[in-house]
C-alpha cells in the first residue's frame, strides 16, 4: 500500500496571502495526510484543511496564537506505514541542523519542520529524514512559492518539491 501525503508550513494567512492556493487545496484532497508544520497565523487555515483532508497532522509555529496553541501541539507524531514522522516548527540554525535533530528525535525517521521558508530535504547521519517544504504562500527570498508531495510504501520514502502560484 502506498500513503500520499502533503507536506506545507508557513501558510501566514491572512497575512502573507488572502487564502490558501488552489494547488494546495486540490493535494490536500487527494492526500492520504496532510502534515502542516506550523505558522497558521489564522485558525479558519486549520479548519479549512482539517475539512478538505483525509487526515490532518500539524503543530503550531512561532506567529499562532493562543487559538492555535490551545488546538495543536508543539511537536506532533505520526506513524505512516512502517515510517515513524515527527511534525516541530522550529529546528534552529541550519549549521549542525542534522546532528540536533538526530539526539532531539532519536524514534523519528522523518522529521518535518518549517519557520525558514526554505525547502529543504537532506538526510541525516542517523538515517533522518529533514524535510522542509518552504511556504506555498511566501516565499521571501526563495524563487518561489513550494509545497511538497510524497509518498510512503512501507519503509521507503519518496518526496518531491512542488512549484505554488500563490495567486492561483
């Protein structure tokens, strides 16, 4: 069996874009799990998706409020397949990035973060997997707005960097 997930952080509504692009509804109804790795800003984003997903996964990040906080966790896990993910924000610099998140999430063989807006997928020297899907709404100095895709089929782990048009 295969698991489709989408992965998003930093959606900033409705600061950073009036709502959430299309390409973004339309994977998230045809993902198994959505992972969202925090800074909503907007509660009505945590609704929206939690009502267009099959599952829905996500913490809360830096710019939530006490709305947000009360209804998500810092850190959230999940098992996909044989596949153990956890969900954070925030993971600090990106130099020595892998060895922390090694010795913070010693169980996980993905970690999922977001805060930088920078997409990001490397792999730790434990085995991790780091995956940050930059933002599908602000892409500050990135090229562009990103989402990403993957898929789980048991152990193995595929994941791809999407393209977003925000205004889409």
């Amino acid at each position: 069996m295969t698991t489709r997930l989408l992965i998003i952080a930093d959606t900033h509504l409705p600061k950073r874009a009036k709502r959430l692009p299309s390409a973004v509804l339309a994977a998230a109804a045809e993902a198994d799990l959505v992972i969202h790795a925090g800074d909503w800003v907007d509660a009505a984003t945590l609704d929206l998706l939690d009502a267009r997903s099959r599952r829905l996964v996500g913490v809360w990040g830096n710019n939530d409020g006490p709305e947000l906080r009360a209804r998500l966790p810092e850190v959230a896990r999940v098992r996909v397949e044989q596949l153990d993910f956890a969900v954070v924000h925030e993971t600090g610099a990106a130099a020595g990035r892998e060895r922390r998140a090694d010795a913070a999430f010693p169980d996980a063989d993905v970690l999922v973060f977001g805060h930088s807006h920078v997409p990001w997928h490397t792999v730790s020297p434990a085995g991790m997997h780091l995956i940050n899907p930059g933002s599908p709404t602000d892409r500050r100095r990135q090229p562009e707005c990103t989402m990403m895709t993957a898929s789980v089929d048991g152990a193995g782990l595929s994941v791809e960097l999407m393209p977003v048009d925000r205004n889409a």
